[in-house]
C-alpha cells in the first residue's frame, strides 16, 4: 500500500507523547501529528527543517503545507520512486512538400 506525503515546512515539531507530534508552521498553527502518518525529515529542503507528512491528515489539521513536493512511501517507511509522464504533442507540419528538382532522374 502506497501513502501519498507532503513536504511540509515546520518551524518546530516536538514529540509530545509515544503516539503523537506537536507541529508549528510558520504562521503560528499548532496541530497534533500521529506519529503513524509522519515519514521523516525532508533532507532536500535546504532553507528550513521539512518533513513527509501524509497528505490526508494535513487535509485535516490547520498546518499550512504546498502540494507541490510530493512522494509516495510504503508501508514499511521507505520512499517509493517518482515518475512524472509528461505528453509530447508533435507540430503540425504542411501537407505540401517542395520536391528538389536535382534529385529527380
């Protein structure tokens, strides 16, 4: 089973008991995080202390995130690869064709 996360940019996140976390976003809301849907540290964020959260529950609390990082993890914790399919549409390209005169025999 796959968990979809969220990056989420935190400016404190305490443990405050064996089942839950104390998370403080930026703007000053404070929500409580079940140990459960957090996933770790995000390492990649290098401006401030980031972590995968699972994206239902942020639906739920007051947290302020982005949608715009986002990975999938296993059961077992460990961070799924991410593929990202993008469509190519070709030109359109003239039916008419200039036949070079010098190839023909």
């Amino acid at each position: 089973m796959k968990t979809k996360c969220y990056s989420v940019k935190l400016e404190s996140l305490i443990s405050i008991s064996d089942k839950a976390y104390l998370a403080r976003s930026f703007n000053g809301n404070e929500d409580i995080i079940p140990k459960s849907q957090y996933f770790g540290r995000d390492y990649d964020s290098t401006k401030s202390e980031a972590h995968w959260i699972s994206a239902w529950i942020l639906d739920k609390k007051t947290l302020q995130y982005s949608t715009k990082k986002e990975r999938c993890f296993d059961e077992t914790g460990k961070m799924l690869p991410s593929y990202n399919f993008e469509k190519h549409i070709p030109k359109k390209v003239s039916k008419k064709t200039k036949i070079d005169e010098n190839l023909i025999r």
